[in-house]
C-alpha cells in the first residue's frame, strides 16, 4: 500500500462530508423560512423625523437631527 493512499482517501471522505454537509444546510434553512407575508410587508411606515421640514423652491429639504445620550 502507498503511503499517500490514506490521505486521499481522507481527503475524499472530507470533500464528500462537506458537500452533503453544505446541502444539508440549505434544505434545512429553506425548510424553515417562513411560508405567509413577511412581517415587513404588514408594517406601518416610519414616521419621519422631519415631517414637519418645509421644502425649498426645488423641492428639497434639510433635516438636522441631533442625537443626545
């Protein structure tokens, strides 16, 4: 027997282990997402934090928002 044959054959039986490995992970992560609406599709807008800005002649509008802790 060859001294390199074990290593092959290590090195096929780690290829293959990632391989099903691999596509066992995504069957199972497909598998668990969600099948109905997704929660962001049921969700309010946002209110902005410059709602009440009034915008330039060209439609623009600056909003300064400072952030205290």
């Amino acid at each position: 027997m060859n001294r390199r044959h074990p290593w092959r054959v290590a090195l096929v039986v780690w290829a293959v282990l990632l391989v099903v490995a691999g596509g066992l992970t995504l069957w199972l992560q497909d598998s668990a997402e969600p099948r109905g609406p997704y929660g962001w599709e049921r969700a309010s807008p946002t209110p902005s934090a410059c709602a009440d800005a009034t915008p330039d002649e060209e439609g623009r509008t600056l909003c300064l928002v400072r952030i205290t802790r």
